[in-house]
C-alpha cells in the first residue's frame, strides 16, 4: 500500500470486526506475534521507517502529523468505516492523537505504556534535547550499538525474564531498524515533538482502556493520570511485568483486550 510515495507494509491475521495494532519506536508488526483475538481481524502495520516499511530519508515523513495522516489514508484504502484502534508505547502515542482527530471512526481505544507527550516549556525542550541526543549517538555508533543501548535501559529490565527465544526475537527487530529512520522518528514523533495532549483527554468519546504493567512505575502513574483526567477511561494493570505487557504476559493481554472488547457499548 502506497501513500505519497511511501511504501507501507501491513499484515492481516484473523476475521471479524477489525482492530488496527500500532507497534512502539524500534518495533514492527511481528510485535503481535503472541496475540491473536478470536472475533477480530487484527491489521497490523509497519509505521515509517520501520519493518519492511520504507524508510526515506527527508525528515518530514517522520512528523507525527504526517504519520497520522498517513494512516488514516491507509485505513481509508482498506474501506474501513469503524474500527478499534490499539497502539503500544510510541504506537500509543500515534493511536492517541488519531482517535483524536478521527473520534468518529474508532469503535474502542486500547492504549498500552503510552503518554499524552510531554507539557510545559522546560520538560518539552529538554525531552527534544534528550531524543537529540540519542539520535546523534545512533547515526554515529549504529544499529548494533543501540539494540544494546535500548535492552539495557531499565524500563526494559524485566524482559530479562523471557525465553532466549523471545529476547532474540525482538533484538532481530531492532536490528531491522536503518539509522536514519530511528533518528528521524526520534526528531519527527518523539515525547518531546509530540503535542501535549492532556488537556484533550477529557474529549474522547470512545471507550478507552489503558493497560500497564505492575513494574512499570512511570506508565503506571500516567494509567492513572489518564483516568483521573476522564473518569470514564478503564485502567488495567498486569501481575509481574513491565513495559511491554503483549510480550511478557500475551496470554493476561489477550484476556484483557477480548473482555473489552467484546463489552457493548452504552
């Protein structure tokens, strides 16, 4: 699928109503290798820049704006007229600001270790000098160096705890990844280039859940940020995981999204 010259790559897996699956920074579709819901047709796309996606090298493709465009315009291709939508970390982030500007098309919004992107002048300048930071270090050090760079950070630790296999699994994707595309995606899409959303929020229409892992501190707390902020979005907290919650308990995962849903809406 084609969208002003961008290559997309998608797979989908499964019948019945469908449910768009957005991967986090680094990843690619194969993220939702462990999960499958039984009723649902999971469409499952490479973001730009990632996977077997293409990867171009003008910076503007990576602006979140373009990506959401992008998006919506692969998804009108499909004929999708309403659908869930389910996005993980920097993929949560895109999903967020697409149910935003596309409420009346999602059906549901799963939301997994993501934010609302940073607020305030110091912390969104400091987050965009950080991301700057690492960005440089990637074009300079590799991919190599930064598959080892981004399994060392701590918000990852407990994916120690997986198989040899798993953990291989998701090096190999990493590896995938062109220093380019990671450096613009982290100029074009990253927290500090994101709008802050929080203060919209409250406008999502859509039922909403929120789902984060028991050791995942930070992405607890925004759980309950995001709920506190509209008091009608479902937080869901998974036992003895961090981060990525799909790949360390797929099973409590799946258990969770089919339960929501499956719930009709009131």
């Amino acid at each position: 699928m084609t969208v002003e010259n961008i290559k997309y790559h998608l797979k989908i897996i499964g019948e019945g109503k469908p449910a768009v699956c957005l991967h986090g920074f680094s990843e690619n579709w194969c993220t939702w290798d462990f999960i499958r819901i039984e009723g649902y047709q999971m469409i499952l796309f490479d973001l730009v820049g990632h996977g077997e996606s293409d990867k171009p090298f003008p910076g503007k493709a990576y602006y979140w704006k373009n990506i959401v465009k992008h998006l919506h315009r692969l998804i009108q291709q499909l004929d999708l007229k309403k659908y869930s939508l389910l996005g993980y970390s920097m993929g949560g982030r895109i999903a967020l600001a697409y149910a935003l500007a596309y409420s009346g098309e999602i059906d549901k919004l799963i939301l997994e270790s993501t934010s609302y992107g940073e607020c305030g002048w110091i912390n969104r300048f400091q987050r965009r000098r950080k991301d700057a930071k690492l960005a440089k270090s990637i074009r300079r050090n590799g991919v190599e160096w930064f598959n080892r760079y981004w399994s060392g950070l701590g918000l990852f630790a407990t994916q120690a705890q997986l198989s040899q296999d798993v953990i291989e699994q998701i090096s190999a994707r990493r590896l995938m990844n062109r220093t380019h595309a990671l450096a613009n995606t982290l100029h074009g899409s990253g927290q500090g280039t994101f709008p802050c959303l929080k203060h919209q929020i409250s406008g999502l229409s859509m039922p909403v859940l929120y789902i984060s892992g028991e050791y995942d501190m930070k992405y607890g707390q925004a759980g309950l940020e995001f709920r506190k902020l509209n008091p009608k979005i479902k937080h869901e907290i998974i036992k003895g995981v961090g981060h990525n919650t799909h790949i360390e308990d797929p099973q409590a995962f799946k258990k969770i999204i089919k339960k929501f849903l499956d719930k009709e809406r009131t």
